[in-house]
C-alpha cells in the first residue's frame, strides 16, 4: 500500500509539473517546434544516450570488482539496458537500480554484493557531477545573475556536496553503535567500499574519468536536441547549465525525472536568454530519446527468457 501510494504520489508531481510548465507556454509554438525538428540531430540524440550505457556499464563492472560483484561486461550491458527501461517506468532511477540489483544478485553475486556495486556506482556519478558543477560554477555565476537562481544553484550543489563528504566519512569511523542496525551497517560498508575506490589515485582517476565522459555525452545530446529545432544554445552555454538540471532531475519526485527536468531546463534556458519554450521542447525531446533507449532494454528484458539468460551468465 506504501508503495503504492508513492508512486501514485510521483505520478502526481510528474503530471503537476508537466502541467505547470505547458501552461507558461504557447502549446500551439511547442507543437511547431517539435514538427520541426531535424532527423539527424535527433540521431545524434540517440546515440549520445547509447554511449552512455555503454561507458555505464564499463564503470559499474569497473567498480563490481571492488564489491565482489563480478559482472561480464556483456551481461553489464545487457543489466543497463534493462535498467533504463525500469528507470522510464518507475520513479527516478531508482526502479533501474532496483533492477539492477535483482539482476546482478540472480545471476550469483548475491543481494550484498550487487546493492553495493549498483549504489557506490549511483554515488560516484552523483558525486563527479556534483564536483563538475562546483568547477565550473565561477562561469556558472557570470551566466546566472538572478540572486535567486544564484542562491538555488548554491544552496542545491553545497547540499550534494556536503551530502557526499559525509557519505565518505562514514566509511572511516568505527563507531560501534553504527554496527547494530542492519541499516547503518549496511550504509557504512558501501560507504567503505566507495572510500576504498576514490581514495586509490588509479581507481579513482577511472572512474572519474568514465564519469565526467558520461556527463559531458548528456550535455551533448541535450545541445543535440537543441540544435535539431535549431535554438541557439552554444555548446559552452549547455556545458554550465545542463549538469545542475541533471542534478536536481535526479532527485527521486517524480518518474524518470518529467516535470522536474521540463521546469529546470525553462530556467535555465531562460538563464541564458532563450526562449523558456525552447528549453520545454529540448526537454522533452531529450525525454522521450531516453524513452527510445529505455524501450530497447524493454525488448531485452521482455525477449530474454530465464534460460537464455542464465546460459549467457554461465557462458560469459
């Protein structure tokens, strides 16, 4: 009943977002401008978020070695996929890591293992992008002049940011209370095994380097999208501005991030004097090229049997 209840919830903010955005615009204008869009800029769309399944995968098996998860890269890939179909139908991505996990555990790793391979890799994104932002926030500021948005984009990134560090922490002490809930325990050792990685200079350097390659593919597909109804968003300009919309559609409100992302990336756009209506439109197409994407990893996880499945794992 809980989880129902939440997901109707999340429905709810998904439409009341949605709602609130198209009514700040002209409907007839976004139907043009989705009419309009060019083919092969929206290809380019595509493959960007492809390439980032790819490079996902090739992190988490990356960090599944660490967690005592050992993922063949085929089955990663094929994990991801399934994962971004789950995380267009459920709330956040959430329901793909949730995927993930039940994959991962099935195929042999156990529950322990996958949980902490699927979260430290959740983290460590979360993490770089967070960093990304906070490096490129003095260009940040000089885009952004409102104090309110200023303040938004402070107050958001200090929170990821301070969020992070205090994860890291827990991964050092050894405060004894920590080991007597299942929770805390559990909370602690992924948060141990994410320090062991960021805090070894080589592993460190792979995994932020797959990751910032990640962010800087979904900024490419969104000035992609922008190019295919021909806004003018300089790649420079998406470069400041699409990561915190990235970082806040992450937050698990709604399901796969609609209506967070459309009302971010109006603002944004805004931001840098273009047309609110424009960031709707690029919004939900880059939305619905994820949806694409996502239904590609429906067909696997629908067309994959149980036996087909495991033999592949036996055979990786």
């Amino acid at each position: 009943m809980r989880r129902l209840t939440s997901l109707t919830a999340k429905i709810a903010i998904s439409a009341a977002l949605l709602y609130l955005a198209l009514t700040r615009v002209d409907l007839g204008t976004i139907g043009t401008r989705l009419q309009q869009a060019e083919i092969s800029w929206l290809i380019v769309l595509v493959l960007a978020l492809a390439a980032q399944i790819v490079l996902g995968a090739l992190r988490w098996q990356y960090i599944g070695q660490h967690c005592d998860a050992q993922i063949p890269l085929r089955s990663a890939l094929r994990f991801m996929l399934i994962g971004s179909f789950f995380n267009q139908t459920l709330p956040s991505s959430i329901g793909g890591d949730a995927a993930r996990i039940w994959l991962v555990s099935r195929a042999g790793a156990g529950w322990k293992a996958a949980a902490y391979s699927v979260i430290v890799d959740r983290f460590i994104g979360l993490a770089v992008l967070a960093a990304f932002v906070i490096v490129c926030l003095p260009w940040l500021l000089q885009l952004v002049r409102e104090p309110l948005g200023r303040a938004g984009v402070l107050l958001f990134n200090g929170a990821a940011i301070a969020a992070t560090i205090s994860f890291l922490i827990l991964g050092r002490v050894r405060w004894h209370w920590l080991n007597r809930f299942w929770i805390t325990r559990q909370i602690t050792g992924t948060a141990a095994v994410a320090l062991k990685i960021v805090s070894n200079w080589s592993n460190a350097f792979f995994v932020v380097r797959l990751s910032v390659a990640i962010h800087l593919l979904s900024i490419a597909a969104i000035w992609s999208a922008a190019q295919s109804i021909a806004a003018p968003l300089e790649f420079w300009q998406a470069l400041l501005l699409v990561p915190p919309v990235i970082l806040v559609s992450a937050v698990p409100i709604s399901i796969a991030g609609w209506g967070v992302r459309e009302g971010a990336m109006m603002v944004v756009f805004a931001y840098a004097g273009l047309l609110n209506s424009d960031g709707l439109v690029v919004s939900i197409l880059y939305g619905a090229a994820q949806f694409s994407v996502g239904a590609v990893g429906g067909l696997v996880w629908i067309l994959g049997s149980e036996q087909r499945i495991g033999a592949a794992e036996a055979n990786d």
